[in-house]
C-alpha cells in the first residue's frame, strides 16, 4: 500500500481539532475525512473503506467507546481488522491502560506532537503489528510503579533521593527489610513519608488480627480483600519481601489454594508484626511533627494549588497597531475587564504572563517568522498555569497559527469580521470557569482500607477538601450532604465493591444536573476486570502504589482538563 492512497477518518466533536489533525496528515501526503460524531462516523464506515481511524474518547452522546464497539461489530462482519487509534485529551494519559484493554490499536495524547502523529500511523498504516507496541503503550507510569522493585534505578530517576534520606531520622535507617529510595519515591518526600510508615505502624495489629479472623471463619473473600490492600501500603513505604509475599497469598484466595494460605498466613503475620518493634520510635516522630503544623498545612505541597489572585485581565498579543484590536480592546473594557496589550515578541510575552489568565492572540500580517515560536510559549504558559487560549485575525493568520504546535490548547477562534459581542461573552464565561477551577474541590475518597485512607487523606488535605468513607454505602449517604467534585472510589471492596458504586451513581446521574466524575483507585491491573470496570466509563484509573506526586499530579490535571474542555 502506498502512503498517498491511505485514507483516514478523523472523529473528533470540536472543528479545530479535526482542522488541526487533517492539516497535519496533509503535510504527509495523507488523505482524510472529518466526522464531528459517533453516528457521523459508523454512517461514513458503513458507505467508505478506512487504512485507519482516529477517534476521539470525550464526545457527546455515542461517545469514543460506544463507537468503537460498534465499529468494532461492523469490522467483525466484513472480515476486516482496521486499527482505530484512541485520541483523548491529557487526562486520558490516566486510561491508557483502559483504552487498550477494550481494543484500541493506540493511544495518542492531545495536543498530540506531529512526528509522534506520523509515526504512529505509520506503524498501522505499514503494517506493523499492533500487538508489537502493546507493552510499551502500557508502560505508563501509573503501571510502572506497580513494578518498581523491578526497576529502581529507572523509577527514581530526576528525584533527589539523598537530600530526602538526610531528612530521615537515624534510627529509621537501621529497620531491615525496607527500601527507603522507593518509599520515599513514592511519597514525595521526608515527611510523608514518616506519615505513611506511622499509618502502617498504627495498622500492624489490628490488619494482623484481621486476617486471622477471616483465616479462622474461612472467608477467603474478606481475606482476599484485606491482603489486597495490605500489599499496596506495604508496597508503597518499600517493603518488599512483605509485599511480594502478600501477593502471593492474594493470588491463592483468588485461585482457590487455600491450604497455601494456611501454610503461609502464619510465616508472613509472624514478619509483619516483627516491624512493630523497629518501627516503635516512629510514635516520638509523630508527636513532634504534629507538634510542629498543629496550625498549619504542607506549604510545600499545596503552594502549586493554592489560588492565585484572580483579576479580570485580558493579555493581548499583537504585531503593531490594528482597528481589530482597538474595538476588542474598547468592548471588553466596557465589561469590566482590563485589557493589557503586548507585541509578539518572546520576551514581553514571558514577562507578562502571570498579568491575565485570558490570552487572545492575533498573528497579525507580517511574514509570520514569530507564529510558530510564539504558539510554542504561549502552549507552555497555558499547560502549566492553566491560562485560555484564543486566536483572532484573518483566517489564513489563524490557520498558520492553528498548524504549529500549541494548537491543541486553543478554545475560541474569532475570524475576521469579529464578532466583538460573542468573544466579550465568551470572555466573561471564560472568566467564570476560571473562578470555579480555582475554587477549592471536595473530594470524597471510598476505600474500605482504612489505613489507605489516612496516607491518602494526608496527602491530599493541603489541597483539596477531603471526604473519607470506609464503604460505598457511607459515601451515597455523604453524598446526600454534600456536594462531591471528584470520587476517587476503590474497585474491590466487600458488599459493595467499585463497579456496585458505579452503576448506582452513573444511574443516579441521570436525575443530577451534572454529573459526579469517578476515578478509580485499585492495586490490580487485570485487563479483565478494567474491561468490566469500562462500561460504566469511569474518568480516570489509578494504581494505588502510584507516588504521592503522581496521584496528585493526575488529579489536578483532571480539573484542569476538565475546564479545558468546557471552554471549548
């Protein structure tokens, strides 16, 4: 097959993203049609034959899924196999995982980069087997901490592990048995992680009686749950013979080997409850660091959250003087809202970033030589401080704009004749999604782990207010109280288990204005249980041995791409 007679189905909701990714295969000689929906989509496969699809996750009614298990039933009927390639925005980084258990060939991430654009349709297009690149599609780094003993070196790479090694108290380093690089690695720092070592230290006796109980009373379902958790914490403060011994039992609860777990039980309670004693100082460590912050939160982790003075500016970026920008200008004053005019020049626009959380700007009629420079600061303003992003000008100044990198971060375009009255409104919701992103979110958190909620508590609370239910029966009737912006919800619990919850909240959904979204936080990565997991498409799939850094890192990202996509 020759690359110029390959044709490719671009499904995207919003235009500029289809203008965007058909101008990029363009420029590689390849040819493509736009479908703006799910049912856009089967109509033009049922009538047309496509080397490829690239198909967005987030879409109004028949969604990204929906579509491609239908797609996928059609293919099935022709004796077809055409690789359908899953485009989502950054938040979908988290659902890599998901995305390939239900069949997606690939997995590209907006704003999505032009070589790994090309390069990734010509692994399908040329006929590369799929199946070639699954496990480094699945090499995220949500899954990659699941496996870091394997890797340590890799998976401590860019984090400062002797500076926080200093913090640590000398006793600490004289506990056998226990990886400081990795615990610390995955809590972020010094002191959290002597939080979570206390939560463990606090949980040894009753967690160890437990698990007799339920060895006694034979309910391998219960034991299988509690060794479960047990696992993830034990992985995740560096113990990791223990860890890999209470893998082991949680694979024969699962498989039925009971008279392994009888055998074993006794050996790895005997070595749990060793790290009693050395860890007993850790008791002083708590007392003196309550102590210290009993008024006061982690500054340090929650200074990247912490909201910044909200003021109604307007960055304008222009080449020279312009009417268009005089009547802009003159309407949004007229709203109450501050319009501050830069040239594009790197410089002044890098100086003035923190003056307006709203950019608009216009390429202007010059030779273009700073369009592309400029889209590429203004993208990484906008990814990192979380700013808006329009364009205005001529229609051929926003298409050289919207070719170049940063245009995946555009919400509006105001082609000449601009319409002055829509961009002020749009400016002034702009504004309003700006406020509530910035507003602090109630999380609630449902894991019947009680130990996992206290670490997870911990680390969230500098940020976000915090709701912790140890069932998903409290969390429904905490739901009745108050109003929750994100669920971060356990997949295995007993009675009411992570799907339960799921089903009865996308139910309830229904009657509610907006719906609660709902990322799942779990220690197993099977495919079959993400696959059963996927129906009631949850936003976003969390291991629970990811670091500190990394689940917080994913659950800002969520707001942010989640204002993203409302402003577009």
């Amino acid at each position: 097959m020759e690359l110029r007679k390959s044709r490719v189905l671009i499904v995207d909701d919003m235009q500029i993203n289809r203008i965007v990714l058909a101008s990029l295969l363009a420029t590689r000689g390849i040819v493509s049609d736009q479908a703006e929906s799910g049912s856009e989509c089967i109509a033009l496969c049922e009538n047309n034959d496509y080397d490829l699809i690239l198909l967005d996750h987030r879409m109004p009614e028949l969604d990204g899924v929906d579509t491609f298990i239908r797609l996928k039933e059609m293919f099935s009927e022709r004796g077809r196999d055409v690789p359908v390639i899953c485009h989502t925005t950054e938040e979908g980084r988290n659902n890599i995982n998901l995305y390939k258990a239900v069949g997606f060939a690939d997995v590209l991430i907006k704003p999505i980069d032009p070589r790994e654009l090309y390069e990734t349709i010509m692994n399908h297009l040329g006929g590369k087997d799929p199946a070639a690149s699954e496990n480094e599609s699945l090499s995220d780094p949500l899954l990659s901490s699941e496996n870091m003993e394997e890797d340590d070196a890799d998976a401590i790479s860019g984090f400062d592990v002797k500076k926080e090694l200093e913090m640590l108290p000398a006793w600490l380093k004289l506990v056998p048995h226990i990886d400081l690089s990795a615990g610390l690695y995955n809590c972020g720092s010094a002191e959290d992680y002597l939080d979570a070592l206390y939560v463990f230290y606090s949980s040894i006796e009753e967690k160890s009686d437990e698990l007799e109980s339920f060895l006694e009373h034979e309910d391998y379902t219960m034991y299988s749950l509690r060794i479960h958790s047990l696992k993830s914490m034990l992985r995740i403060i560096g113990v990791k013979k223990l860890g890999k011994m209470a893998a082991s039992l949680e694979s024969a609860a699962k498989e039925g080997r009971f008279d392994f777990i009888r055998d074993e039980t006794a050996d790895f309670l005997g070595a749990f409850r060793d790290f009693k004693k050395p860890l007993s100082p850790i008791l002083k460590e708590e007392a003196l660091n309550h102590a210290e912050n009993s008024c006061e939160i982690s500054q340090s982790n929650a200074a990247q959250y912490r909201d910044p003075y909200h003021c109604p500016n307007v960055l304008y970026i222009q080449s020279g003087e312009g009417i268009v920008k005089k009547g802009i200008e003159k309407n949004l004053s007229g709203a109450n809202f501050k319009v501050i005019t830069v040239p594009d020049e790197p410089d002044r626009i890098i100086a003035s970033r923190n003056d307006a959380e709203i950019i608009i700007y216009n390429p202007g009629t010059n030779d273009g030589s700073n369009v592309g420079i400029t889209m590429n600061i203004l993208s990484e303003i906008c990814q990192d401080d979380s700013k808006i992003l329009c364009l205005t000008g001529d229609m051929s100044e926003i298409n050289r704009a919207m070719a170049s990198n940063g245009a995946g971060l555009v919400s509006r375009i105001y082609p000449r004749p601009v319409d002055v009255d829509a961009l002020v409104k749009d400016v002034t919701f702009f504004k309003e999604l700006l406020d509530e992103y910035h507003r602090r979110k109630t999380i609630f958190v449902v894991d019947d782990d009680t130990g996992y909620l206290s670490v997870i508590e911990r680390w969230l609370s500098p940020a976000y207010s915090v709701q912790c239910f140890n069932s998903g029966k409290k969390m429904l009737d905490g739901l009745s109280a108050i109003t929750a912006d994100l669920i971060l919800c356990d997949l295995e619990m007993p009675q009411m288990d992570g799907i339960d919850l799921m089903r009865i909240l996308r139910l309830d959904n229904e009657n509610r204005e907006q719906k609660i979204p709902i990322i799942l936080l779990t220690g197993n990565n099977n495919k079959e249980i993400v696959f059963n997991a996927l129906k009631y498409k949850p936003d976003g799939y969390l291991l629970k041995t990811s670091p500190k850094e990394y689940i917080l890192d994913v659950i800002h990202r969520f707001f942010k791409e989640s204002m993203f996509k409302r402003s577009q």
